[in-house]
C-alpha cells in the first residue's frame, strides 16, 4: 500500500512539472494572440508572467518593448530593449526600436548614439539615415547632417525628405548658396508649406525679417502641422519685437512638438521676463535633454535663477557656463551680478575684470570689421 502511495505521488508531482513546464509557452502564445489582437495591455500582462518564469528570452523583451511602445511608455520599453540586447546578439531590428524609443522619449542624444552605431552596422538602411539626420538637425548638428545626406542627394532625388533635411541644415550652416539651390528644386514641384519655410529660413538668416515672416505665415497656410514652422515664425517674430506673437507661435510649435530646441529655449526667455520662473524652468529642462550642456540653455537656467533671487543655484550653473565657455560674455555678467548680491566681491571683482577683457577684445574685433 504504501509502495502504491509513494508511486502515485511521484507521478502526481511529474504531472505538476509537465504541467509547469507547458504553462509558460501557453501564457505567451495568448500573449501574443493578444497582441495581435489589438489587446496591448493584455499582451504586457502576459510578456511579463511568461519573463517572470523565463527571463532570458530577448525576442520576448522585444515584444514586450514594443507593446509598452505603443501605449506611449517609453522609458519602460527602453528598458525591455536594452536588456534585449545584453541577452543575445545585437538584433538591428531591436536596437532600431530602441533608438526609436529614446526618439520618442525626446531623449534625442541618445537616440542619436544608438542611430549612429547603427548606421555604422547598416550604412544603406534609409529609416535609420532620416531619423538619425532628424536627430541631428534637433541637435544643432548641421555639418554631420549635410555629410550624412550629401551623398544620397541626386539630381533626380524623388525623396523630398531628404531634400528638405538637406536644405534645412545648409541654410542654418549658413551656406545659403546651397541652401537656395535646394530651394529652388523643392519650388519645381510646385509652391509648398517646406519651401515656403525654407526660403522664410533663408531670410531670416538675412535679417529680412518682415519677409521671412511672410513666407512662414504663407506656410503656415499650405500646413500649419509641419514640424519647426512656428518656431521659426516666432523667431521671426521675436527678432521684430512682436513679443506676443512670438509666444503664441512657439506655443503652437510645442503642442505638436514638445522637443523642439529653439521654442523650448526661446519661449523660456520670455517666461522668465514675465516671471514665470517654473515654467521657463520645466521648459529649459525639455531644452537641455535634447542638447544636453548646450550653453546658451545651461546660461539661461542661471539667468532664471538670478532673477528668481536663487542666487548658489545660479552661481553654480554660471559657473558651469563660464568654464565650459570662457568666452561667453553675458554669462561672465550675470556670474559677476550673482557674486556681489551674495557679498562675494573678491569673485564679483574677479569677473568684472573678464568682462571688460572681453568686451575691450570684442570692440578690438569689430573695429578690424571681424564677425563675431
């Protein structure tokens, strides 16, 4: 009897362990039936039992990351597909979904590293060639644009998104030649919302400012949803003195593209003069992650905290500034203003002195009629 028992039970506990062992495979085939089927929060809960069980299944991860893309999670599918990764080799189809989820993230430096090892692995694949030139252009990197899409631009180029990326970071290289000849190929097609912004670039890279804003605003007509024309129409605005205009169009351009550098940076500026100093913040901070260190926003958080009164905070990121950027006059100015309201006048004095080295060298520059 008791042998019977013993042998029941060792057949009872190896059916437990065929049953253990078919339970994962069963949890991700309806996980991704889910998927398919539309159920994305289903299909997480599902990945994420069946990883719990069996962890080290990069394609898994992968699913994984994507459903969490798509519901707008980023950070949560980021960390799917870097451990997706680690796991096995290095899939170019999951490291692309990764570099696109730090692009949607509005982490574009580093959606710009993971494009750029990419590129490097598959040089002729074209998705990652305009995203990463799209990252670059957010960058302020215009040269690495141009030598990115040179080689692709042909006479006979039918991909007017090249075209266009092309002409936008010749024109903002300054080499408004160029930036025209693409112009005037865009214009062949017939009038367009991206020449209109193009040629609106152009000028206002030529201090037209009245024409520049009237070709943006003619784009604004033929598509107010393309990417960089409010901003670039507040700038226009902004350079003319039409402060209320200029808020208004970099407000347009960050509720449909929150990452934009220049409206974050530029809108900023305008928030803390009416002292709105949270906001300019949050703002700047949305800045700084799409150029991280980048000067002119790194200065323009201390500006803020000066006029705050937060005076260590503005010291230190000035501080920052002034040694990343040791020609940067106006950071040496607010640097020396935070001194002496905190009754440091040996450092106030000291940065005095820079500022009136600075200033004598740049009065000597424009009297040689050298640029700036």
């Amino acid at each position: 009897m008791a042998r019977r028992l013993y042998f029941a039970l060792v057949l009872l506990l190896l059916q437990c362990l065929a049953s253990a062992q078919e339970a994962p495979e069963q949890i991700l085939r309806q996980a991704i039936a889910m998927h398919q089927a539309g159920d994305t929060e289903g299909a997480i809960r599902g990945y994420r039992a069946y990883l719990r069980v069996r962890p080290d299944s990069p394609d898994v991860r992968s699913n994984l990351g994507a459903a969490l893309s798509s519901t707008g999670r980023y950070s949560e599918a980021i960390v799917e597909y870097q451990a997706a990764l680690k796991q096995g080799p290095k899939d170019p189809r999951i490291w692309l979904n990764l570099a696109l989820a730090f692009y949607k993230a509005g982490q574009i430096s580093d959606a710009a590293r993971e494009l750029a090892a990419l590129h490097a692995a598959q040089p002729a694949n074209p998705q990652v060639i305009l995203v990463l030139a799209d990252c670059w252009l957010r960058q302020g990197e215009n040269a690495k644009v141009i030598g990115l899409l040179t080689p692709l631009d042909k006479p006979d180029q039918g991909d007017l998104a090249i075209v266009y990326m092309l002409g936008t970071a010749l024109l903002r290289d300054k080499q408004i030649d160029r930036g025209q000849q693409v112009v005037d190929r865009i214009l062949r097609n017939g009038d367009s919302a991206e020449a209109r912004l193009l040629l609106g670039m152009a000028k206002l890279a030529a201090l037209e400012y009245p024409a520049a804003i009237a070709d943006l605003t003619k784009a604004v007509e033929l598509n107010p949803h393309l990417p960089d024309l409010y901003s670039y129409l507040g700038q226009a605005q902004m350079e003319s003195g039409d402060m209320t205009a200029a808020r208004a169009a970099f407000e347009k351009e960050l509720a449909q593209n929150p990452n934009d550098f220049e409206s974050n940076l530029r809108l900023a500026v305008l928030l803390k003069h009416e002292g709105d100093y949270v906001r300019a913040h949050e703002l700047l901070a949305r800045a700084l992650r799409v150029r991280p260190d980048d000067p002119g926003a790194l200065y323009q958080v201390g500006a803020t905290d000066l006029e705050a009164g937060n005076m260590d905070r503005a010291c230190a990121t000035l501080e920052k500034v002034v040694k990343q950027s040791p020609q940067f006059l106006e950071a040496h100015v607010s640097l020396a203003q935070a001194y002496y309201r905190l009754k440091r006048k040996a450092d106030g004095d000291r940065e005095r002195a820079v500022v009136q080295k600075l200033k004598a060298e740049q009065d000597a520059k424009q009297s040689r009629g050298e640029a700036q």
